[in-house]
C-alpha cells in the first residue's frame, strides 16, 4: 500500500455524526483534507460542521446508507463538491447482543444491512470516481469481533467476518488499479453504540480498557498515512487474535467463560 499525505485527500466518511466517525471528520479537516460527512441525524451533522467551521474543507448530508438511492445521491453529491473522490471510509455500524435462539430474522438482517451490504454496495458505486483518484483508499472500519467471534453477539460478529473476509478479497482484486483497503479492527471503543445495540442489554460487559474515540481516530489516520494493510487496536484484542491463531480450543474455552 502506498504512504500517502492527507491535505488535499477528497474523503467520503460515513456515520459521522458521533463516536469514531465524528472524531475521524475533526482530525482529518486538521490535517486540511476535504470530508464529505454522512449520518441520519442531521442536526448532529450541522453542530459538527459548526464546531469545525472549514466550509471550504467540511460538508456532509443526511443519509440512510442503507437505502440505495441516499447512497447514489449522497456519493453525486461529494464529487460535485469536491471534484472527484480519494478516500472511502466505511464507518456507520449497528449491533445486537443477545442469544441468537431468541432472535429473530429482522435483527440479524438489520446488522448486516449497515455492518455489510451498505459499504459494500457503496464501494461498487465508488469504484469507478476512486480509480481516478489520487492515491485512492477505501478504509473499512470492522472489530476485532470480525477476527474471532464471541457469545450474545453472533449477527454482529458475523457481519464484521464478512466485512473482514471481503476487505482482503478486494484488496487483492484491486491491486491491479492501484485502489489500497485498510481494514481497521477497534475492540470497545466508548461510543454511543452502546446506547443505540440492539437486544439485551443486560448482556453487556463492563467496558474496561476501552478506548476513546479520539485514539480511534488517530490511530486509524496514522494507518491510512503509513500505507498499512490492517490495524487492531488494543493489546487485549491483539492478544485474542493470536490466541485464537495459536491455539483455538483455549479460545473458545476462554470467550465461552467470559460470555
């Protein structure tokens, strides 16, 4: 993957209007890219936009992404601004917690609606603009969830492996054109997503050891400046990756136990 500078990078972010996503659009406006933010609460986009008062580099829409036609729009409406598109970063999630028995079907085709078929379908469309651009990216942002699965959380495991297992496939697909993906693998970061998960909540662990937004962000930047293929970002979702590489039965008997 190619080292690349920011200033100047036409970026396309999605979920941006709180958690990573917001703090994404702050330090990369600091560092003079130009970021075409998109969420469903639009109010959020304005204050966000008033904080970082960058007209010239910062603008954003309203957009459900898992509705085909607010994706078209929204990415037409980034190239009218911008003049073209460098970087895709797919950052909007969902998630459920819970015991699948006790689901149902709506639950787990809501997660993978946003967690896999929107930035997969929003990646088709941008293709074409990323070809053109310069040093293009597309940065998926999944979970160490997407390396080795847990209990209470089956949907959303499933569909950051499937956003995992497509990264990697694309990124060998797109070698040819010069189109880099970095696949970015947060553990609990302190998000409203905990406010927003579906299912019961009573299921959810403590949070300790999460990591800010803030350091998401940053750390996600310096990964998309170095040229990285892949970043996990914490020592205890590092730890898990390689336990579950090195010796999988001690895994599971250890996620069994924690869930």
């Amino acid at each position: 993957m190619a080292r690349r500078t920011l200033a100047g990078q036409r970026i396309l972010l999605t979920g941006a209007s709180s958690g990573i996503g917001r703090e994404l659009a702050i330090q990369l406006v600091a560092r003079r890219a130009k970021v075409f933010a998109l969420a469903r609460r639009w109010s959020r986009l304005e204050e966000l936009a008033r904080e970082i008062n960058r007209p010239e580099l910062f603008a954003f829409r309203e957009c459900d992404i898992t509705r085909s036609v607010d994706r078209e729009e929204s990415l037409h409406e980034c190239i009218d601004r911008f003049g073209g598109l460098d970087t895709l970063i797919n950052n909007a999630g969902s998630g459920a917690i819970g015991p699948f028995s006790a689901a149902d079907e709506a639950r787990l085709r809501k997660v993978m609606e946003v967690n896999f078929f929107a930035p997969v379908e929003l990646i088709r469309l941008a293709l074409p603009h990323l070809r053109q651009g310069n040093k293009p990216l597309i940065v998926n942002v999944s979970s160490v969830l997407g390396h080795r699965a847990v209990p209470q959380k089956s949907e959303y495991c499933a569909s950051k492996f499937a956003l995992h297992g497509f990264s990697d496939s694309l990124r060998a697909e797109l070698a040819a054109d010069k189109i880099d993906v970095l696949l970015v693998s947060p553990s609990t970061t302190e998000t409203e997503f905990f406010q927003k998960v579906t299912g019961d909540v009573r299921k959810l662990h403590g949070r300790f050891g999460a990591k800010s937004p803030a350091y998401v962000a940053r750390a996600t930047i310096r990964a998309m400046q170095a040229g990285r293929h892949e970043v996990i970002l914490s020592t205890g979702g590092r730890f898990l990756v390689w336990l579950d590489r090195l010796c999988p039965p001690l895994a599971d008997r250890l996620v069994a136990w924690w869930g």
